[in-house]
C-alpha cells in the first residue's frame, strides 16, 4: 500500500536522483536507520576486521555461530539433502570476484531471495556503489580467513 500523503515519498525523478560517491553517504537522523560508514553497527556485535584478524593469526577458519550454516539459514524451504561447503572444496582456485561484476552474475539459483538478487544485481549498474556495498578488497588469497563482509542497511 503506497503512502496516502504526498509527504510522505517522492517519485524518482532525473533531477532528484543522486549518484553515489563516498561523501554523499550520510549518517541517518536518529531513528532512521542504523549506524553510519564511520561508525557501522556491526550484525549481531560481529566486527569482521577484528574476527578475520584473530582468525587468519591462528590460521582458522570463520564458522558463523550466530547464523550457523544449516536448514534454519535456508528459511521455510524444505530441501533436504544440501551439503554446506566452502567455496575451495568445490573449486581448486576459488575467487571472490573475476574481472569485474555484471548484473547477469547474479543467479537466483533454487535457494535464492528474488527481491535480494533483484536488489544486488541493480547495484552492478554502479561500480562505486556495489564496491561500498561488497567491498572488493576481499579474496580467497590475501588474509582468507573464511569471512566475507557486505555493508546493508538497517532500516526502520
């Protein structure tokens, strides 16, 4: 249901639409949203610089104990049978990102979130926005610890 008064939103329209650069993120008023890019609220308290540090010093890997891998992460599907692996059990060299991204490098697949995917592949439209939202600095190769960080928004 759209909002009854015009106050509420605003069409998108050429001229109101901002391109995203670094400084154009800003912090959200309080009670609009969470956290900001200086000072983000981490998931569940999860800071993925101090746990990949920790991790690749003690040559560990990541296991997520707040979002175990199992048939809870799936939500309400029921597919039974799914074994969870890491990405260099399944390939002999393993990349996060080849190249660079495109909106058909998104695969729904049968697990998949169609409003996430949907929103994902919307932000290869713009290589600055997608690297602020999936940093490129990650890698199977350099300081793999088996964490991946993505900056989402909180909204309320």
């Amino acid at each position: 249901m759209e909002p009854s008064s015009p106050g509420d939103w605003e069409p998108s329209t050429p001229g109101n639409i901002q391109p995203y650069t670094p400084g154009n993120i800003q912090p959200s008023p309080p009670g609009r949203g969470a956290g900001s890019r200086e000072n983000p609220v981490h998931f569940q308290q999860q800071n993925y610089e101090r746990i990949r540090n920790r991790l690749y010093r003690d040559q560990k890997l990541f296991r997520d104990r707040k979002f175990p891998a199992g048939e809870e992460a799936l939500g309400p599907l029921n597919k039974p049978g799914i074994e969870w692996i890491r990405a260099s059990e399944l390939f002999t060299n393993p990349q996060f990102f080849v190249d660079s991204i495109s909106m058909t490098d998104i695969c729904q697949g049968n697990l998949g979130d169609c409003w996430f995917l949907a929103a994902m592949s919307s932000l290869t439209l713009d290589e600055n926005l997608f690297a602020y939202v999936v940093p490129s600095d990650q890698t199977f190769q350099k300081m793999y610890a088996g964490i991946f960080r993505f900056r989402v928004r909180v909204w309320d």
